[in-house]
C-alpha cells in the first residue's frame, strides 16, 4: 500500500476542516475582487452586512472588516457579487488570455 | 450428535430466517415484501409490534430504500437485517453497491427466485447470482436448519471481515417448504454472536463525511495523511474477501463449539472421498444430488457430491483440492450468465485450470423459473456425461435438463 499506509479508514471519510476538497482555487478563471470605496464594512471599518461572508458556498470569505477572501479555496463562483447589496465585488479574468476572450465576448454581445 | 427435541421446530425457511434475525438481536429491520421472501419480515414485523424483539421495524416504498435505510443504521452502529428476492433485489442493486464498499455488516436474505422476463415468482438463482460481483458475501443453504445456522454465521463472519453477506436460499423449495429446526436458546446465541461493534465512527463532536467524493489518486486530508483513493479502497475491499476465505471456515467451526453442528464452512462433500464422478451445485439442489449419488452408487458408480456454499469470495484452491481425485465433474446451475454458461461451472472450471487439476466439466442448466428438477435426471444427466467421456468425444456442450423445445 506504500503511499497511503498511514490511512486506517476501511471506509472512505472527511472531515469538515479547511482544504479537505483540496485546493479548490485552481478551479478559478474568475477572481473576485473587492472594492474597498464600495464595501459598507471597510467603509465603516466594523463587522456589517457580511452577506458575502453568509452566503459564500466554500465557506473563504473571513468576518472581518474588510472581509478577506481565502484565494487559496475560493472557486470563484460569483456568489458574493451576487449577494453584495453595494455592488462592491466584481469578477476578474484571473489570466490575460480570458481578458482578451472576455472582452471578444462583450464584444459579440454588442453587436 | 444429540437433538434436544424440546428445542426443535417444524418450520419453513422463511421462519428460519426471521429466527436467526431474532436471536442475533437485530436492532433495525428495513424491507419491502415481495415473494418469495415476505413472510420473514412479516414474521420479523410482527416480533417487533408484539415486543418479542426490541428492535425498529422502518416500512419503505421500495428495496432500493430498504437498502438505504440499512445503510444509514448500519453505519450508526445497529445490527441489521434484510430480505429480498429477484426483482425487489435487482431493485437493490445500486445500494448493494453502496453497502459493499461501505464495508457494513448487513446481513440480508435472498429467498431465490427467477428473474423477469416471463414473469416468474418460481425458484432459481438468476437473482443473487446477477448481484455476484457487487463485493457481498454469498451463502447458499440446503435446508432450513442451514439456513438457521448460516444466518447467525453471516452476522460473525461479515462483523469480522466488514462485508455484507447475502444468505441466499432456493426459494418455496426450501423458503415454504417445513422441516424440523433446532431454534438455539438465546443465551447460546448470545454467547456465539458478541454485540456489534461499529467502526465508522459518529460522533456529534467529531462531524465528518463518510464516503464523500473520492478521487483517483490519493489525496492529503486535512491532517496532512495521504488518504486511499478509489482503487485502495477498493483493494482493501478485495482483500477481506480474501480474508472471509477463513473467516467463514472459522465462523463454522466456533458455530459447531457452541451449538454441536457445522455446515463445511466453504464447503460441504457427500461420498467424495473415492469419488470418480462428482456432483457439483449449491443450494438445495445440492441436497437434492446427494440422493443422486446414492442412485448412482447403488449401479456401482462411484458418485460423490460437492456442495457450494461459499459462492463469493469462490473458494477456488478448496474447490481444485477437492476435486483433485475426480475424473468427472458434472455441475449443476440454476442460472445462467447469457451468452456463456452457468457460473458455478464456469467459476469451477476456471479455479481446476488455474490449479492444473484436470477433470472433464460438463455443465447442465436446471430448474429456471422453477422448472422441477427429480434426483432421477440428476442421475440421467450423469450417466450422459460418463458415456460421452468414456467416448472421448472431448468437450460437451452444456445441456438444458428436462428442457422441452
């Protein structure tokens, strides 16, 4: 059994703890990025509204003011964009070819 | 061997079934009716309203739940119990899967019977024998007695080894036909079969996720140990099978420590010892060759028998050592892997090559959907197959008894 002969499960098992589905981040073509203007708790500088951080699936995004997104897990589902109720996240290609492939879209919607 | 005559029953093997489920002290029972097999969880039902067995009793719409809800007390740490037939275990399939590679110790019963299409509620062994490569343990009884004593070595051997077994037995041949049973006292059977032990750990303190997604590869867990991936498990999995090989030869003879009767373990044989033809099957139909053999001996053939009653895991090295003398093996199957031929003797055939034992094999299909099988064309079917060999006419193709196309 070589590798995995530390392993004493008959049974294949998790536990709930951070990066037991492995490092999720990898999945990500987009990022989310917060704006510091926008966001009511970095603007106050106290735990407020919190929506992103309630509603974010993969549990990354921290209770803090400013929140913080754990970008090591984060699948970059869009989620927290969805929730914001100030518009302060938005999603960013995470490589310059998805710009580029992004911006042709946009385009071809325009037309 | 002495029979205490207070303790011993007329019974069907249904009832025999649901007695087993009682003395091992079950704690949940989970099932869908369907015939052959609903009047042992009737039976068990009708224990558990009337407080004879404190145990749940969970109704559900269909077997693929019953199975589920196994799974799910099985895994909590309750003993459990089932019982099928055909269709309602075809229905079974996919949870059956889940409970192998859960590595739970369910012990469910499979009243044999034919599988659709025709519609049939007649015996034979299609139904386990379509569920063979799930990763259960299969057992074939003779009698009801067997079927009794296997039940209560199930719940041993598959606690042991972390598999499910799947008792089967020929159903209305031996399911609702009665015979006396020796039904254990209590006590005895506690004294054979210690409480349950669970090993996937629950713990409202220690949340975790049995059986989640599980890669190809194995993977860091957050503890920073390499966990198995799909194929370890699925080793190990094999590997106690391997291990059942003993587990059910030891769970027999403990069983004869405590109750003064064993059943061969993998295997049971009739008159083999100078056998030069043997009559290979499982179940009862087995049973029924010994009568055969004893037809064929008194001709002056030297007739044996071998019975199976370890299907999965095969026991492949027994199987070639027993037959090791033989000059003719003629097996008997009650099912058929379309398109190839019975299991049993293809599985036998495959397990004498692999152990360069070299008797002839002839095969023959009997009994489908209840199709009557007489110990006379038990004995017909044999002295075909010592013509043919004595004949040399090499390898026979497989026949259909009492087939009337």
């Amino acid at each position: 059994m070589g590798q995995t002969r530390h392993c004493k499960q008959k049974t294949a098992m998790s536990w709930p703890c951070v990066g037991e589905a492995g490092r999720t981040g990898d999945w990500r073509t987009l990022r989310p990025v917060v704006d510091p203007e926008k966001c009511v708790a970095a603007r106050k500088g106290k735990i407020v509204c919190m929506q992103c951080w309630m509603f974010c699936p993969d549990n990354v995004i921290s209770r803090t003011a400013p929140p913080e997104i754990d970008m090591e897990y984060c699948k970059g589902c869009g989620v927290c964009v969805q929730v914001c109720p100030s518009q302060a996240i938005e999603m960013r290609p995470e490589h310059a070819e998805d710009v580029a492939a992004s911006t042709k879209e946009e385009a071809s919607c325009d037309r | 061997m002495t029979v205490d005559t207070q303790s011993v029953s007329v019974i069907t093997g249904n009832r025999a079934a649901a007695e087993a489920a009682r003395l091992a002290r079950v704690d949940v029972v989970a099932a869908y009716p369907i015939t052959p097999q609903s009047p042992v969880v009737e039976t068990l039902s009708k224990y558990i309203e009337t407080g004879v067995l404190d145990a749940e009793f969970i109704t559900v719409e269909s077997e693929h739940s019953a199975m589920g809800v196994c799974i799910g007390a099985a895994t909590s740490g309750s003993r459990v119990f089932t019982a099928s037939s055909a269709n309602g275990l075809a229905y079974m399939c996919e949870q059956l899967s889940w409970a192998a590679g859960s590595r739970l110790p369910i012990v469910m019963g499979c009243a044999n019977r034919a599988m659709s299409a025709p519609w049939s509620v007649l015996n034979d062994q299609q139904d386990a024998m379509s569920q063979r490569d799930q990763g259960w343990i299969q057992l074939y009884c003779r009698n009801n007695q067997e079927i009794l004593d296997t039940f209560l070595q199930g719940f041993r051997i598959a606690e042991q080894v972390k598999l499910p077994v799947m008792v089967c037995y020929d159903g209305f041949i031996l399911s609702h036909t009665v015979m006396p049973v020796d039904i254990p006292e209590q006590e005895q059977v506690d004294a054979y079969l210690p409480p349950y032990s669970v090993h996937t750990i629950l713990d409202p303190e220690e949340p975790r996720n049995v059986n989640p997604v599980t890669l190809a590869n194995p993977r860091l867990n957050g503890d920073g140990v390499l966990c198995h991936g799909y194929m370890e498990f699925r080793y190990l999995m094999e590997q106690a099978h391997k291990e059942a090989l003993d587990m059910i030869v030891v769970a027999d003879e403990e069983f004869e420590a405590c109750f003064g009767r064993r059943w061969g373990g993998l295997l049971w044989s009739y008159q083999l010892e100078d056998a030069e033809v043997v009559l290979l099957a499982a179940g009862s139909l087995a049973g029924e060759a010994t009568i055969s053999a004893d037809m064929l001996r008194s001709e002056g053939i030297r007739a044996g028998v071998l019975g199976l009653r370890a299907y999965r895991p095969f026991p492949a090295a027994a199987v070639a050592d027993a037959l090791k003398e033989a000059g003719l093996v003629v097996v008997f199957d009650k099912s058929l892997s379309y398109g190839y031929d019975g299991p049993i003797r293809r599985d036998v055939q495959a397990a004498l090559f692999e152990h360069r034992v070299m008797p002839e094999v002839h095969g023959y299909i009997a009994g489908l959907g209840g199709r009557d099988i007489k110990a006379r064309e038990l004995v017909d079917a044999a002295r075909d197959s010592i013509t043919w060999a004595e004949q040399g006419k090499g390898p026979k193709p497989t026949d259909w008894i009492n087939l009337q196309l």
